[in-house]
C-alpha cells in the first residue's frame, strides 16, 4: 500500500501522440508577451479552437474543436497530462512549460521528453515523468475511464486507485528542488568563490574570451 | 585517456560537479535575442541581481524584426505587441550596459549568424543562448547549446550553466557528396536515419571525409539541424578550415592573442581512440537530395522517392495535414511559396547556392511568394556586392531585409492556410510557418529550382 506522501494527485488527460513539440504546444503569436502568465487559455491554440488565434482576443467568441481531447467534458479539469513519445521536442520556448502550468498542468507524463523542455520543467515546478510505453497507455486507459492518478515523488511511484501502477527514476537534485521550490540561483551563488576563482584561471589561460565586446556605431 | 572532443570542451569549463550529480559549467559566451530574455531580464532585477559579467553577452533582435520597410527602424514594426518586444530588448541592453547591434545596426541578423561572423563565436567556447538552434555554433568546434528563459536567467546571474553531462554520438559521413547535394540534405539525411528523438541526451560530433570537405558554413547547417535530431549539442572538430574562417573576424583575437589562441584551439579535436556512446555511419554518396513530406523532421525522403504509405498513426496525421496521399511522387508535390532564409540556410554560400540555379530563370507563375531573407545586414551587403540581389529580383524573388522571417513567422511573413512552401528553414511543424501552412523542408538549390519549375525536381539532373 502507497504511504502518505502524495505530491500530486488529480485527474490526467490523455493525448495520444508522438513528438509533439513546441509549436503546438503554444504557437508563436503567443511569444510576443514579455511575461510569463497568461498562456493558458492559448495552450495547444491550433488544436483547441477551430480558428486562428491571436494576443488578446476575445476567447469568447471563439469557437471549440469539440474532437480535441482538452475540450471534452471529461477531461476539463484534468490536471495531469500524459503523452507518448519524445513530448516537447523542437522550439526552447519556456512559455511551453508557463502554458502548461498557466492551463493548471502540475505534471507531465510522457515515454519521453526532449531535453531542453524537460529542463524548462524542472525549472518552473512542472513535474516531467517518463514511463514505459505500456506503463503510460495502462495510465491513458486509467484516464479514459476517468480514474484519478497519484504522485508520489518522494518515493517515486505513481498509484490508481490506491495500487502501484509504474515506478520512475528522477535526478536527485531536480526532486529536490521541486519538493522544496529551491531559488536555483541562489543554490549557484554559494558557488560564487569557486566561479571566481575558475573565472581567474580561466582568463590567464584563454584571456582573448574575456575581450571587451564593444559595440561602435557604424 | 582518451577524450572526445565534447569532453574536453566540458572538462575545460565544468567549475565543480556538486554532491547531487549536477554540474555548474562555465558559459564563456551569452546570446540574447527578444523573445526568450524579457522575462530572464525581469525575474534578475525582481531579485535584486547583476550580469555576472557584462562582456559575456552580446544581443540582437531577430525573431519579431520585419523584413520590409526596415530604415524605419523600431517604427517599422507595426504590431505593437512585437514592437514593445524588441523595444524591452533595447531597454534591458541599455540598463545592464549589454552590448547590442539594434535594429539600425547592419550587423544586426539571426542571432546564430551574427556570432560567427562577428568573431563573437570563437573555438573552444562555451556558447548559450534561449533558442534550440544554438547548436549551430558547434561548427567552429565551441560547446554551444540552447536553453530556456530560466537557463538565461542564471546564466546572467552566476555566469554558469547548471547542467549534466551528456552522451557522445559520433555521425561519420564519409565518401563524397554528388554534385547539387549540399550539407542541408546531409544533415536531412542523418535525421532521418536517427529518427527526431535518436540524439536525446547526446552530444553530436559529426565526422568524416565529407565534413571535412564542408566550408564552414555548410558546417553550421548541419550542427544547426542537431536539435531536430533531439541532439542539443553538434560539433565539428577544429581544422585549417575553421582557423581560416575565424582569421580576421571583427572581434576574433588578433596579433600574440591570435598565436596564443589558435595554439589551443589546435587541440580541439577527438583523440583518434575515443570511444563514443554511440556511432553512426552515413556513405555521403548515397546522399540525394532531400525533401521532407511530414510535420516532423524525421519525415523526409530522397527527392526521387514517394510519399510513404501511412502505417502508423503519427504518419496519419502528417499526411492529413500536409494533404498529401501515400504513393504520390515528391516531384508531384507543387508549390505555393518558397522561403530562403533561416538560421539553417541563410548566409553567403546559401544564397549564392539558390542564385546560381535562378540565374536568367523566371520562378513559376503559380507560385504566389517567393522570398529571400539574408542572415544579417552583412551577409546582405555581400550580396548586393556580388549581384545575387539582382538575380533574385529578376528571377521573381523579393528581396528582403535580415531576420528570422517565414523561418517561424513572428512577423508578418507567413503562409496562408493550406500552402505548401519549400522552405530552407529547420522545421515542418505543423502550423510553424503559418496557420494551416505546409512546409516542406529542403536545401537552398533544392528550393530555388522548385521556384522556378512550380513543383521538386531533382537538382542533381537540372539544367
């Protein structure tokens, strides 16, 4: 039996697909705002509506593709999305991940994440969770039937209805952060001495990368 | 031991490895463009930071920049959600006294063509920036990668990446290229070997006679597209090549530094008995042309191929989309728009590629579009210098103004609902290059004869 130490546990949604990147994630009309809120209701914005979307437009007046599994009845509210294959490959875009979290993801689970978009996770407090294929589709029919999943991070395992569905493997240090919301820059700066000191050497012996870059008109 | 020479680049600049496994590797040099660094910018100065060190960074706007109407600057943009955009760039360059080329500057384009070609990107660095295509600097043997806002962030912040240490794959292609192949089907053709996923968690060294034969810039095109391999890193080791390529850039090291430098930056190669994670092997004279049919890198075929049959669902979907049926031969696809340009496909060699096919030709009457986009204002002078902008012009072609343009389409040239276009850029997602728009992902010569003919004829055999 599971122990107490729940991360998260809510309703998933299903999206069955391979490599979907970022694009469709948040398209690239999105990208113009200069702050990190605000994305959630333009999340998978080519999918979700039948037009065209655009900054700032009345979301009312939009019409819903009823077929994408986000519209269903069923699945609003779900904060758990699970997919397949590399998840989040192409654009570095960050506001793929703020999008997600701005739509009220709390975790991701997929067969596997690109590299750069799984960074961008950790980095915002989106849990990423790569399972076995028949791990993750055991995970979409449990969806499908509108069964709840549970997150334990602590001890890394992922429950339905109070049985063991899968086991995942985490970066330590990622886990940290997520369960204590480390300032990761902050954790850097304790290094500083030790990034000064490399710095110092660094530019005895490569002095040319520490070359002013001085900008003059022309 | 024996290094690789992505380990060596990562031992040269890993400042420690804490207790948790992570690592804090040293960025020598920051690349900043408009969209991915406002919110890095905000969340420093809410903090109460500073740029780690100020020299570090170099910053040009390039995603949201119009390609028309460019004199009038700033002004020229006219949605003003992109305009506020590049004008927090300016703000934030000016208060953290970042060095900029503005949107007046004519050193100002693609972030990743400006570098090199500044002497900004030099051998044996550590490169980032917020944007995947970062890879693209591997090609002058530097540690480059892509990141995200919260990456740009940090990297202002302590001058550090936090990261670990990927795998080593090595791509060796070796034999020779036939005529009117170029590095954009090389690298088509090891992503479609590998898969979009098959360098997650690698580095890529790409190897072999063929490389070794590439220009630089051919070099870029193929460290560029690494990431629509899955792979954050490409690299080329350093040669006689990449040392006449730097010679003399604006800000490469000059004199006793230049001595000094290229003498390390001789040792930036893999010992011959490195063991790599993992090997590839490509015959480049197997090579054709390439074209890709799909919404994922991956599906891409020789020109002379056909559209395959749709066996999974992923292969579904992509066909509904691109509304291609199975069986159809890639020569049949006919076209709507041609975009030249891209951080893949946009510097000198690229455009004189193109201009050479189009050369007293005329682009096809049922082509609506077809637009070339050089790198930065640099690139574009050179052109003008050699007349390729005429036989653009003459050809149909609009001659524009540097920045990513239909590469992503942030600004105002996009596809229209249900166009094809042969486009040089890096990707055919769906929607990328505009709502609904269909890309077909090709090489710059590859692109040029489409324009003319309407439809993909093969390059090898064209007249």
């Amino acid at each position: 039996m599971k122990n107490s130490q729940i991360f998260h546990k809510g309703p998933a949604v299903p999206l069955d697909r391979d490599n979907i990147d970022t694009d469709q994630i948040i398209p690239k009309q999105f990208l113009k705002s200069i702050k990190k809120s605000g994305f959630g209701s333009n999340l998978f914005d080519t999918w979700r509506y039948k037009d065209e979307g655009f900054p700032g437009q009345d979301l009312t007046k939009r019409e819903l593709n009823e077929d994408f599994v986000l519209n269903i009845d069923r699945f609003k509210g779900a904060d758990i999305l699970i997919s397949k294959k590399n998840f989040g490959c192409g654009s570095s875009r960050e506001h793929a991940v703020w999008s997600l979290i701005d739509y009220g993801f709390k975790v991701v689970i997929a067969e596997s994440f690109a590299d750069i978009f799984k960074n961008n996770c950790f980095n915002n407090g989106l849990l990423p969770i790569s399972l076995e294929a028949n791990e993750v589709s055991q995970l979409m029919s449990l969806a499908e039937n509108g069964k709840e999943i549970e997150v334990d991070l602590e001890n890394q395992i992922i429950f339905a209805e109070d049985t063991e569905i899968a086991s995942f493997e985490i970066d330590p240090f990622q886990k940290k952060c997520i369960l204590q919301g480390l300032d990761e820059i902050g954790l850097s700066l304790t290094h500083a001495e030790e990034i000064k000191a490399f710095e110092d050497n660094h530019r005895t012996k490569s002095p040319w990368i520490f070359n002013q870059v001085l900008i003059d008109d022309c | 031991m024996s290094k690789t020479l992505y380990d060596k680049l990562w031992e040269k600049h890993e400042v420690c490895q804490r207790e948790d496994g992570t690592s804090l590797l040293y960025i020598d040099r920051h690349l900043i463009h408009e969209v991915t660094s406002p919110q890095a910018f905000e969340g420093l100065k809410l903090a109460g930071r500073k740029p780690w060190r100020i020299s570090a960074n170099i910053a040009t706007p390039d995603h949201n920049v119009p390609t028309t109407e460019r004199a009038e600057g700033i002004n020229g943009i006219k949605d003003e959600v992109a305009k506020l955009q590049v004008l927090t760039l300016d703000a934030n360059c000016e208060e953290n006294k970042i060095p900029q080329f503005d949107i007046l500057d004519k050193r100002q384009g693609i972030v990743h063509v400006v570098g090199p070609e500044q002497g900004l990107t030099l051998p044996g660095m550590t490169i980032v920036c917020g944007d995947s295509h970062t890879s693209t600097h591997g090609a002058l043997a530097t540690l480059s990668m892509g990141i995200g806002t919260s990456e740009v962030e940090h990297v202002l912040a302590t001058q550090c990446l936090k990261t670990t240490k990927l795998k080593n794959m090595r791509v060796t292609i070796d034999g020779e290229l036939k005529e009117g192949v170029t590095p954009k089907d090389v690298t088509l053709a090891v992503i479609g070997k590998i898969g979009t996923a098959g360098g997650t968690g690698y580095a890529i060294e790409y190897a072999g006679s063929v490389i070794e034969n590439m220009s630089i810039e051919g070099r870029m095109t193929v460290c560029n597209m690494s990431i629509e391999a899955g792979a954050r890193v490409g690299l080329v080791a350093y040669d006689e090549t990449t040392e006449l390529y730097v010679k003399n850039k604006p800000y490469a090291p000059k004199d006793n530094l230049w001595l000094k430098a290229t003498k390390q930056w001789r040792q930036l190669t893999s010992h011959k008995d490195a063991v790599f994670d993992q090997e590839v092997k490509i015959d480049g004279s197997s090579i054709a042309p390439q074209v890709t049919w799909g919404t994922s890198p991956e599906m891409v075929c020789d020109i002379d191929g056909l559209i395959p049959e749709a066996s999974d669902e992923s292969t579904q979907y992509a066909l509904k989309y691109m509304n291609l049926k199975p069986g159809t031969k890639i020569t049949d696809i006919t076209l709507d728009q041609i975009f030249i340009g891209s951080c893949t496909n946009s510097r000198i060699e690229d455009l004189r590629e193109a201009a050479n096919i189009l050369k007293g030709k005329k682009i096809a009457d049922s082509i609506k579009r077809a637009i070339v986009v050089p790198g930065s204002g640099l690139v574009s002078q050179q052109a003008e210098e050699e007349g390729l902008d005429k036989i653009f012009i003459e050809s149909g072609f609009e001659w524009r103004s540097p920045g990513c343009s239909m590469c992503l389409a942030m600004n105002p040239d996009q596809l229209g609902d249900g166009e094809h276009c042969a486009s040089t850029s890096n990707r055919n997602f769906e929607g990328r290059q505009g709502y609904g728009g269909r890309t077909h992902l090709v090489s710059p010569s590859t692109a040029a004869a489409a324009a003319i003919e309407g439809c993909f004829v093969d390059v090898r055999s064209y007249k």
